[in-house]
C-alpha cells in the first residue's frame, strides 16, 4: 500500500550511504508517487476518522443513544484491537529483533538505541501518549513507523 511504500523509501534512504542516488530517483516522473507517499497518511487518517464516525452513527441510530457502558465498550474494544498487534511489532522489533538477525550488519547502533528506547518507554506505546510523554527533539522513539496511532486514538476520544 501507498503509506507502507513511501515510509519504507523514507527509511531506506535515511541509511544509504550515497545520497547522489536519491538525486537520480527524484528525477524519475514514476518516483512522484513514492516521494508524495507522506500525504498517504493524511488521507489513511481522515478515513480512519469517517469509518469511526459511521459506526458509532450507526450504533446510534440503531440504539437511540449510547449508555456510559456502551462508550466504555467502544473504547476499550478499539483500544483491545489496536493494542494485540501494536505489542506484538514492539516485542518483536524492539526487544527480539536483535535476536533473531544475523549478519554484518545485526546489532549496529540503530539497533541498540531502538532496543534501549523500548525498554524504557515501551509503557507509552500501549497508553498510546508516545507522541507526547518523554518528549525532546532529540529524543528516539520506540517504532518510529508507528507515530500516527497515538494521535488517531486521541481524536477518537
């Protein structure tokens, strides 16, 4: 998909060490598609938005009205949905990736300070505030890939 291509181009490049290649991808017509992958996520949000809003329009139109129960089992179903796969990728990438991969290139400094980011803050990611709780410009995240979450679940609320 659009969102996956463009951010795993963005990754890539961060780490090729000849930069004069990107130059040359730039200049390809095709590669516009890759290089405007970052308004993907906008749209990837605004849809997440309209398909929360139908069904919870479609609950209210079928009930009448959502009891304090009701909202409490809407939030923590999405909260229950979202959260499986997101600790199973922050187990995996953050704590075992370093593990399972062999090579010249396994345990580099990415590696290391990705694997010391998720012990220390990996309790952010499942209260999804790691967009804002420890925040610095300097400061690494856990699953930098996973940015969007913590904002698509706070305006859910």
């Amino acid at each position: 998909n659009w969102v996956i291509l463009g951010h795993s181009y963005a990754f890539m490049m961060s780490s090729v060490g000849d930069q004069s290649y990107l130059l040359e991808l730039i200049k390809r017509r095709g590669f516009s598609l890759v290089s405007n992958a970052y308004s993907s996520v906008d749209s990837f949000f605004t849809l997440s938005g309209f398909l929360v809003s139908y069904l919870l329009l479609k609950q209210l139109t079928k009930r009448g009205h959502l009891t304090v129960t009701q909202w409490i089992a809407f939030y923590f179903h999405r909260y229950v949905r979202l959260t499986a796969p997101y600790l199973m990728m922050i187990l995996l990438e953050g704590f075992l990736y370093r593990y399972m991969v062999s090579g010249p290139f396994s345990v580099d400094a990415t590696t290391v300070t990705l694997h010391d980011t998720c012990k220390k803050d990996w309790w952010t990611n499942l209260l999804y505030i790691n967009n804002v709780v420890p925040w610095s410009p300097t400061s690494a995240t856990c699953l930098a890939q996973t940015g969007t979450l913590p904002m698509i679940c706070s305006s859910s609320l």
